[in-house]
C-alpha cells in the first residue's frame, strides 16, 4: 500500500548480519529475532504499513543501551528505541531495518526528591507506573497523553494531553536527562536546578527528537502537588464557536483551568452510546480545576458565567470523585467510543494545533471537510491549547479508504498551517507528517537535518523519522 | 588585568578591514567606528574588561541584519547582536573584534493578538517598551529581569527575573522567531500555536544561545492577562534556613505566588539606607500574588500561616498599589541600594541555581565565605526557583580587588553545582562563566560545540562565548 510519507531506506545487510551476531552473544535470551517480537516492536496504531526491525534487544541498564549503541555505531546500523509502541505516527518503525531496542526492564524510579518537587526515572517507566509510585508521597506527575506511555517515549514525542493547558507539555517538565549519544556515551543535560542559562538548551533539544539525536538513558521530572481539591463538570453549547469563544474568554481571564477538552457532537454521540451516557449531543466542553475548595469554587463559577454569556447550557459541576471519574471515563474513552461507531473499521487519531482565536473556524472547517469526504470521524480537542484530535475511520483492508485517510490528513495540516498553526500538536513527526512538517518548517528543516548530521553523522539514530530517508 | 575566562581572540585583520569598507558604504552614517560608539558596544556592567567591536551598524530592518551578516559571512569577521548591553557576562564583548550590529531602531511591535495572548515584536523593543504599547490592551509580558533589556538580548540570554516562579522564563514565553542564520537567509521557527511537537525544539536551541548561533530579527511571545488584583507584602524571619523553608512549602502547596524574593540581612540593611526604609534587618521575604480579591486574599492568608509556623514576624500585607509601589522599588533597588554600601566601589551581580531544598544551604555558605574573604556582597535572591544573586563589591582599578571577585564567583558556581544546581539561573554564560559551563556539562559540551560548528562552520557569530576562543 503506498504511502506517501511512509519509504523503505537502504538497508545496510551487511551491517545487520555482523550486528545480529554479536548482540546474540552478548545478550542471549534478552535478544529476540522472532517474527512476533519483531512485529510487536512495530506495531503502530495507525493507517501507516510497519517495518518490523531484525531484532529486538531488552535493555536492562545503561550499560546494555551503551553497548547496543556502540554495536551498531560500529556497524553502521538503526537503532530504534521503544517504549509502550504507542505512538501514532510510525515512530518505532525501522524504516532502514535495524534493531529495537526495548526498555520495557528500564522502569526503575531512581530518586524522588519530595520537596524539590522531582524525580529520576528510567525511560521505560510508564506515566501510570510513575503516578503509582508517588501516590504516597501527595505529588503526582500530571503530563497524561491518554496511552499509558512511558515517560522515555513521552520525552521523544514531546507528548502533552488534557491538562497542559495547566502543568505544560514534555518540554516544560522535563528538568534533565541522560542521553547516549552516537559514540556510545553516556552524557548528562540539565540539573535539577528549575532554570538555567548555562549554554545550549540540549535538554530541549532532545526532548522531541524522537530518538534521532541520542537515546535516553534516564528521565528527570518536575511534579506537581496533588490538588486538595479537584472539581469540575461539563457544558453544552450550540455551536463549536460558542464553545470556543467560552474557552478563549477563560483563557484570557487567567482562570487557571487544569483541563478544558472540547468533544464535537458526533463524539458526544459516540460517548452516550459506548459509555451509557446521556449528555446533549451537541458540541460540549468538559472543564476540571484543581486547588482548594474555595479556589475551585471561585473558578468554576467564573466558568459557569463565561459559559452563560455563550449560550452555554447549565455547567454541571461536581466535585464528587466518582461523578467525576465517570466523566472523565467517557473523555478518556472517546477513542475507543469513537471506534465503537462503527466495529468493522479501524480508527486513526491524528492532530493539529492551531491559535486558540482560530480553533473554531478548524474544527468547523474540519466537519465540512469530514461531511464533504463521507468520513466518519469524531473531533476531540484541548481546547485550551487549541490543539485537537480527528479520530478518523477507515477500513485497513481497502487502500481506497486509506488513501482516503491520508488525504484527509494532509488536508487538515495545510489547514492548521494556513491558520498560523503547527501540523502537529502533540503527536510528532513520524513518518506520517513528514510532508507536513518540511511545509511548516521551509528552510528550518535543513537547520534539523544539519544538527541531526552533526550529531549523528552515520544516521543510526530512528533513521528515516522527520524527513524521508532519502532526505 | 588578567581575567582568566576573557581572552583575545585571534583577529582577521584583512577581513575586518575589507567589511570596514562595505559596510560604510552600504550604511554611511548608520555605520559608525568612532571610539565613543564602539566603546559603548562593550559595554559591560562587570568585572570583566571591554573588548571593542571595530564598528557598528545601527540596523533598521531584517534586510540590513542580512547584509551585515553576509558581508561579514563573506569576510570570515564577527558579528555581534547588541540590544541595551545589559548583560552581565561580558556577551557582547568582540572578543575576535569584528562588527556590533545595534537592534535600538528595530523596536516596533509587529502585530498583537489579544485574543490569543500572543505579541510578534522586532528584537530591539525593550521589556518596559512593550509593557507600555500594550497597556490599552488589558494584557502584559511578565519576563523581569530588572534592566529594562531588550527582547532579543533576553531571548538569547533565557532571561528570567523575579516573578519566572509563576510566569515562567525566556524558554517558556518564546512562541517563535525569525532569525538570520549563518547564510544570511532569514528562517521561521516555531509558530503562534501554543504547544508543538512539530520536529527539533529550534525556538528552545535560540533562546539562550547568546547570540551564537544567529542573529534574531523577531520574537513572538505569550502575554498574560493584567491580574485583577495584585497584592502582597514582606515577611522577616530570623534565619535564611527559616525563610527557605517557607519558600519551599509555599511551592509545595501549590500557592501560585506571583514573586517570592529573598533578601539577605545586608541586603535589607542596604535597602533600609538607600530607600529610607526600617524593615528589621533580618532575611526577608518579598512576595506578592497575582489573582482576584479572592484568590489574591486567600492565597496571602495561605502564606502567612506557613511563615508564622516557621517562625517568621507578622507578614504585612498589601493591595494599596502605592505601597506596594514602594516595597517593588526598595527591591528594585536592590543593586544601587548594594552599590550605596560604599560609593567607592563597583558592583558586580552574579547568579547561581540550585535545587529549592539546597537553597537555604547554600546561601548559608556563601555568606560565611563573603564574611571569610571579607568581601561586601548582600544576597538577593528569586528564592522560589533557588535563584540567587550576590553583588559583589570590588575596587575596579585593583587587580587584587578583581582577582578576588573572579574567585569568589568561582567558588560561588562550583558551591551551586555540587548541589545539584547551575553555574547561572539566569545571566548566562557569556565569557565570565566559561570554565564553569564546562565543569557543568563535563562531555556535553562537546555536543554543543558540534551544533555550534555545524550552524555557523566559519565562527561568525559571537566568537569566544560560551567556551574560549581557542577551545
């Protein structure tokens, strides 16, 4: 199936061959050549083909990543590091063959520090896994991209979620790392200081680089106090301006909203039916504020009021913690709601980001562009950061319809770029935004590629990610 | 007088001369190579000594900023970005000589976008400048760093100041620029969407690269609402540990303070003589909130509970706006109220960052070293990030005098990395901080001296910052 933005690279067999032999030796069971190993280890849920890399290494220490690394380095060959395979846009796929390496056994917490509000991680530890550990210490880690992803993966893609529009994205929490570079050494960038200007942002650098500068050996994080009082509830609206205008009024007042997600009608829709629900089926916004009782008090009736002046329906609030587990169910279940439309076809989540003073004409312009298509394809957003999701339905089996899929999706990006925005919000490069990004960038890209080659100037690192292999 | 981290880069006499020649051709009277003019360029506030650029050109549009930087590509002679000469690490010193390109007439705003919160402005606007065009608009830039520097110097500086621990940094505020690169082409990175994930961070690489890696034509940045109500007040307690430990539990709770600053017992007693005022000459905390009458009230009682259990004398707080005029201005007037000490003195201000849990610590010991080496430096510090800074005093015509200045900032930065922190919060490294930058980032360096090679091959921008001239 031919997509456009999805290439074969040149595959160094020779390379591979010497490669596979050695790492067979070095690290026996904990490197797998299996077809199901290698499959699982491309596996992306999305419309783009995988590329199953030749063989998958289970990292269990630095030293394991360092001798991986100086292994291929040696030989010339892909290294294509691995979290939880849950990203969207072909980013563990081995575009030039080559090996996964897998940090599932990296998921150790190294040090927590209480009262500087950080924390050291290994990268193959996941967001969940991380929240659980430090569910006693009354700190939490808010970064929530929906998957349960790990926190190396979340660091690459530069991942955000529902409450950046509170806490930030990757980038604003992400204190310092570890990296491997493409000598085979270790290297640290940051301190646990909360700011610096001691020369290059390397941290920053390597933060969204999705495994094309280095890979990530380790993780420091900024954290959150846990709310003494999380609240919040859901709005109707008549229309997707209505409820953007109420999201852009409340921006402007400063109201420190933790989440303000926008769901479309045919979301809302799928939502009652998968989740039992019955809310409007009209564009609706689900609004949560954390802090103490009266701020929460305060700031959901400063809401309550903006979502009047719209001619939003009742805001519903709640503070009650199973209500509101409820309600955030149905938003975190969106996707599955969405696929549940209709079972026999497989969904594509893809996104934009857009000036929140623009998001209302995208995502209306975007329900045109779905009704015009004949796309069955719900709207999910953070609003608050104007960025937001198309699950788009598609039959994999019919190249007709994942055609179809791609089209729609480049048509969304330029729309996102004619509007000042970005071709991804969130989700990153891959290979399925890589026309995108060389429209967004212009001359820029030859900035990345020149620094890519600077530091990995025999392309080991995810070759074949951000721009083409042949690129 | 031999400060060991400012040397004389080697000069190409043949190519300055030849640019010499362009350029007063192409900008006749808006080129100047007078001594009183190319004095001013190097200006440095500090300890460090001036190191003239051999003309500058007072550029008025991004065309001029390319042809100075081809010409001078061309050439293989230096170009140095000068906004106010703020900078407190000899940045803008020509350290290889070469041309000072002047942003002072490149100050006009571009454009607002009031409801996006964002403000696209030429690089030579200063921070009050700006505050003062948008006053109309209800929105303002928080980004302080008490000099009213320009934009672009506090882009590529990563500037911050006293209210970053709510607002953030350069690193945070920066949405996208325009920037001349090696070329002379002018490129786009970043865009007006709030968050990205969108290929390599370059907005982030920019922002504090000191002028090193291209020369910044335009800075897009977030504004933020004018607060409602601002309010706040000052507290004493009897030690610097008891002050901390406020601090460090106002962050924990969440309490989004606006400014939290530290004053050292010196300090105070420096304020008290130059703005006529009898606070106890005791640490102290400056602090102020940002929010509603509610929040505002809320938050203040909030503080004031955490500073009576750690000991602190009653906290005074205020909205009056006069008041609180004077309080910001006593603090604002830190650095001459420092200098009044002993009029016969310079100042100089250092920074470093540590980790909040170590701050009390290491303001502690560097207290006693001041007291040891007999120096006269208050401590002021941006105590909730654990940045602080010290104004040491020192006789500039005494090499005795500077010699122990550059030791104690030394000694000062190898105290702050060995609690996990930053050689600078906030100043940067520019010439003064060049071998501590090194000791921070030990092999990293390395890496951004690759991306240094690899964006500006033939060392045009701002030659002999960051790392020596010779390294």
């Amino acid at each position: 199936m031919a997509i456009k933005d999805v290439r074969q690279g040149k595959r160094n067999e020779q390379g591979i061959s010497a490669v596979l032999d050695i790492l067979k030796q070095a690290f026996g069971e904990r490197f797998q050549t299996g077809q199901s190993f290698r499959e699982q280890h491309a596996h992306t849920t999305t419309y783009l083909p995988a590329q199953l890399p030749d063989g998958v290494v289970f990292a269990e220490t630095s030293e394991d990543v360092k001798l991986v690394v100086k292994t291929c380095a040696a030989h010339k060959v892909p290294v294509i590091a691995f979290g939880t395979g849950s990203s969207l846009e072909g980013q563990v796929n081995a575009a030039h063959g080559g090996i996964s390496l897998d940090f599932s056994r990296m998921n150790k917490v190294l040090s927590v520090s209480p009262e500087d509000l950080d924390v050291t991680v290994e990268p193959g530890l996941t967001r969940e896994e991380l929240n659980v550990h430090l569910r006693d210490t009354g700190l939490f880690f808010p970064i929530d991209p929906g998957a349960n992803a790990s926190i190396g993966g979340m660091t690459a893609t530069r991942a955000s979620g529902t409450n950046a529009v509170r806490y930030g994205t990757m980038k604003d929490n992400v204190l310092a790392l570890t990296v491997v570079t493409a000598d085979g050494e270790e290297i640290h960038v940051g301190t646990r200081a909360r700011k610096s200007s001691a020369g290059y942002d390397l941290t920053r650098l390597y933060v969204g680089s999705e495994g094309t500068l280095g890979i990530i050996t380790s993780v420091t994080l900024r954290l959150q106090g846990i709310p003494e009082k999380i609240g919040g509830g859901v709005c109707a609206f008549e229309t997707v301006e209505a409820a953007c205008s109420a999201v852009i009024m409340t921006i402007q007042m400063g109201i420190p909203v933790a989440r303000i997600e926008l769901l479309d009608a045919m979301q809302i829709r799928a939502c009652n039916a998968y989740s039992d629900l019955s809310y409007p089926e009209k564009p609706t916004l689900f609004v949560e504020f954390h802090g103490t009782d009266e701020t929460v008090a305060l700031q959901s009736a400063q809401f309550a009021e903006i979502a009047a002046e719209f001619g939003g329906d009742e805001f519903v609030f709640t503070a009650n913690a199973e209500e509101r587990a409820k309600l955030w169910k149905a938003r975190h279940n969106a996707y599955w709601a969405g696929r549940a439309l209709d079972p026999s076809l497989s969904g594509f989540s893809t996104d934009v980001c857009v000036p929140i003073s623009r998001l209302a004409e995208c995502v209306a312009a975007t329900q045109a562009d779905i009704a015009e298509a004949g796309l069955l394809a719900p709207i999910v957003g953070h609003a608050g950061d104007g960025n937001f999701h198309v699950l788009v339905m598609f039959d994999d089996k019919d190249p007709a319809s994942v055609a179809k899929v791609e089209a729609f999706t480049h048509r969304l990006g330029k729309r996102a770029l004619a509007m000042d925005g970005t071709c991804t919000g969130e989700h990153g490069v891959g290979q399925g935004k890589v026309s995108l990004l060389a429209e967004e960038t212009g001359p820029a890209l030859r900035l990345m590629q020149t620094i890519k080659k600077s530091l990995d100037p025999d392309n080991i690192f995810n070759p074949g990610k951000i721009w083409h292999p042949a690129d």
